[in-house]
C-alpha cells in the first residue's frame, strides 16, 4: 500500500513542482543564450531580467518544496482530503511514510534542477576552474579532499534542511491535536519543536566534546581558527546527529499519529 | 459477539474542550438493514460517523466491526460517503476510479463506469471543472461502487435534484443484499422513508431511540417523518 500512496503523493507534487522545474531551466538556458549573443544595451538588459527570473524560479523550487510538503501533509491528513485518506485500508505508518518519502525525494529533485539550472547558465571552462580553485583553497587549508568536502558540505545542508522540513510535520500533527487554533499552534510547535531538536545537537556535540578536547574548543575560543580534525569530526557528527535526530522524530511522528486524529 | 452483528458502539463518548459531543452511546446493527440515522443539526449524526470511520478518536468507548477495532481491516469493509466533497479536485474522474480500484479490492470499476454513465457524468472530466452536485455525484457512485458490507451515507441527498435523490435511492436499494448494511444520515426523511428497515433518534449526542420502521410507524399509526417532527418540535 506503501508504494501506492507514494505513486499519488508523487503525481501530486510534480503536478505542481513540475512548472517551477520547467521554468528555472527555461530561464537558465534564455540566460545562456542571451549572455552568449550580441552584447547590446537591450540584450543585457533581457540577460540581467532573465537571469533575475532563473534565481528567482531557484527559490521558489527551495520554498515550494517545503511550503508545498508542509501543506500536501496537512491537506491530506487534517482538511477535506482527509475523509478519504483515513479511511482508506492503509496504517498511520504507511501515510506518514509515504510523505517523508515524498519530501526527501523531491527535496533530492529541486537540489539536482538548481545545480543544472547554475551550471546551464554558468559553465564555462574560467568559471570551473574559478570554483575548483576557490574550492581547493579551502580544502587544502582544512587538509582535505575536494570529494570530502563537497560531499560532507552538500550531505549536513541537506540534512538541516530536511530536519527542519520534518519538524514542520510534527508540529501540524501536534498543532492538530488542540481543537482551536490549529495552524496558529502547528507553527508555534514546528518551530518549538525545530529549536528543542537544535539545542539537542548542539548538546550532544558538547557532550561529545568533553571526550574530544578540539572539538570543545569550538566551543570555548571566539575566533575562527578552526582545528582541521575538528571541522572533519564536527560534520561527520553533526550528520549522524541530524540522522537520528530525524530517525526520532519520524518514529515520534507516527506514534502521535497512530494516537488517532481529529479531522474538521 | 452476536454472529449476525455488523457493527457494534459501546459506552461510546466524545468530547471537545470538556463540552460532551456523544454521551455513552450504545447500539449495534445487524446486516441486512438499511437504517436511517436521524436527528436535528448538532445532535451528533456526523461525529458519531466520523468515529466509526477513523475520522475522530473517541474520548472513551468501543467500536466494533464485525468483531475488529478500527483499522486497516474495518476500512476494507466499510464504504463510506461524507457530507463534503473531498476528492482532489485537479483529478479527473477517470483518475478518480483508478485510485479507488488502486487502493479497495471490493471496487467495482465497471459499475462505477455504467453508474456515470447513468448520471450523465463525463468520465474524462476534471472535478475541478464540475458543479458541487456533480462532484457529489461522483463521490456516491463511487462509494456505491464498492461490495462492501457497510455503507454510511452522510447526508447523500443533501445537494442533488429530487430526481437525482430517486436515482440514489434507487441505487442504494439496488446494491442492497443480505449481508451488507447502510446507514444514512439526513434530514429529509420523508425521501428516504420507504427504504428504511430501522430508525435510530439521536439527539443532544444520545441516542433516544432504535426501533424497527415498520413496528415504529404501527405504534405511533404516523409515518417516520411525522414522528421525527413531533418528536423534535421546537
């Protein structure tokens, strides 16, 4: 049942991610090609519109995604929707699964269209090597490889982002718990429950740094001269952390949900 | 457990706010009937339903189905048509039978199809561009559709023509067999009275009568609609 929730969940979003997608590659390449032809006034001016409009359509993929997450969760779980998704011959695990699934693959999607919307718009040979450069400068003063970092850069930004989309969901499904007031109190809990699950990793990584003197000393010196095995450990705990942070919370989730709801 | 019961509500409660919606609710149904619901507004018809189908969580009580809580296994065997539309309306109706012959086994896509057809309805036409009538309809035929051993009505008549309202009704007895039940909830009594089997009162979240339609039409020598406004006289 799993998967077929999913199959729904997912024509839904894309019936309404899919024209931010289209339109945020369709101004990267309108960009390319004015950047690219006759530089006169009013062609630069339809490049500076055109590439305003591909950063532009950039966050709306970044906020649709969340905002439209957010709002699918709500609208099938807790509004009209509702009617029918309870009561179809599916558990509590299964609707939130299928959701969290949704969320992660279309978070995974929107941040693949930004780099191949940047990198139509962007690319040429100067501007790799501009990047790798800039990018090697830092790697080679924290010691490590450009994979290394790249990959544990892109890894706790997603992370973060995804933390801070499931805290959202908790906070609908508490905020929709009370009898009044029930977006009012899904934003109050979302973000109560964003900064409770913030604090917890910070602790943590302090806890951790009782028994690793470089990482404490991120947290006892003011300027940022950071120890290079501190800044390894530190993104490599802070993404376990985020991960059972996530773990938690999703199993938090459906337990709360299994509790039963109250749908308007 | 009776054999022959379908569905049975014990000390049923619900509250909001501390503010008793349903007080102590009892009553159990047999299959083989089609029982009307009735009572003013607010008096506690759709929570009770919405209880029954997963909707709301009780506060204190039981409902049984065939024996079972509610859950995955109930839902399979309930058909269930609320008193709103609440279908995704950028679905067309043709997306709309393929996610119900997705998800219940019991789905009748071809019944559903002639049932449209019946009611004029475009199979290739998106929710979003039909009337709240039209909307309803779909929802009933699909609800309809369904071989299942409980149907709750909530309101079914309430925003289609009187004409359509015969077709339904129709319709429900057509689906009707030996072991399935419905219930319906409305106003309009004196619509759906010659269908009834059973009647249950309810009223300020109680339930102040289940009696027999035939037994109770007899014994007041009125029909079911008089009783329902005598009995609630403002």
């Amino acid at each position: 049942m799993l998967v077929k929730l999913l199959k729904y969940d997912l024509k839904y979003m894309l019936k309404n991610m899919g024209i931010f997608y289209i339109l945020s590659i369709f101004f990267a390449i309108t960009t390319r090609i004015l950047f690219n032809i006759d530089q006169s006034v009013m062609i630069k001016i339809l490049g500076q519109i055109s590439v305003g409009c591909m950063f532009s359509m950039i966050a709306s993929v970044l906020i649709n995604t969340m905002m439209r997450s957010w709002v699918r969760f709500r609208d099938s779980l807790y509004k009209d929707e509702a009617y029918l998704t309870h009561t179809l011959p599916v558990t509590k695990n299964d609707l939130y699964n299928s959701k969290f699934i949704q969320t992660l693959i279309f978070f995974i999607i929107g941040f693949v269209i930004i780099i191949i919307s940047l990198f139509i718009t962007y690319y040429s040979k100067e501007n790799w090597a501009a990047i790798t450069n800039y990018v090697k400068t830092i790697t080679t003063g924290l010691n490590m490889s450009t994979a290394f970092f790249v990959t544990m850069f892109c890894i706790v930004v997603f992370l973060e982002v995804f933390n801070a989309i499931q805290c959202g969901f908790y906070g609908i499904i508490l905020g929709h718990r009370r009898n009044n007031g029930k977006i009012a109190f899904s934003v109050l809990f979302g973000f109560i429950i964003y900064l409770v699950a913030q604090t917890i990793i910070l602790g943590l990584v302090f806890v951790y740094g009782l028994f690793d003197s470089s990482v404490m000393e991120l947290f006892k010196t003011a300027t940022i001269n950071v120890n290079v095995e501190a800044f390894k450990t530190l993104a490599i705990l802070s993404s376990v952390l985020y991960l059972l942070i996530i773990f938690a919370m999703s199993c938090l989730c459906k337990k709360t949900l299994s509790k039963g709801v109250n749908v308007e | 457990m009776n054999n022959m019961e379908l569905l049975e509500v014990k000390e049923l409660n619900k509250s909001f706010d501390n503010k008793e919606i349903l007080k102590d609710v009892n009553f159990s149904l047999t299959k083989g009937k089609i029982v009307g619901l009735l009572g003013k507004n607010g008096a506690g018809k759709t929570t009770l339903i919405k209880l029954i189908n997963d909707l709301l969580t009780p506060t204190s009580g039981e409902i049984l189905v065939k024996g079972k809580k509610i859950g995955v296994e109930t839902k399979k065997i309930i058909s269930y048509l609320p008193e709103r539309t609440y279908l995704n309306k950028q679905m067309k109706v043709s997306e709309v039978i393929e996610y119900f012959k997705d998800f219940y086994d019991n789905f009748d896509d071809k019944k559903a199809k002639k049932l449209l057809k019946d009611l004029d309805l475009d199979i290739n036409e998106r929710l979003s561009k039909m009337s709240k009538g039209m909307q309803e309809k779909v929802q009933l035929v699909l609800v309809m559709s369904r071989k299942a051993d409980l149907y709750i009505l909530d309101e079914p008549l309430g925003g289609v023509d009187p004409a359509t309202r015969d077709y339904i009704l129709d319709t429900i007895l057509s689906n009707f067999n030996e072991k399935a039940s419905v219930i319906i909830s409305t106003h309009l009594i004196s619509d759906i009275e010659r269908i009834l089997d059973e009647v249950i009162f309810i009223d300020k979240g109680e339930i102040i009568l289940q009696e027999d339609a035939d037994k109770l039409r007899n014994k007041e020598k009125s029909s079911i609609d008089e009783v329902f406004r005598r009995m609630f006289k403002c």
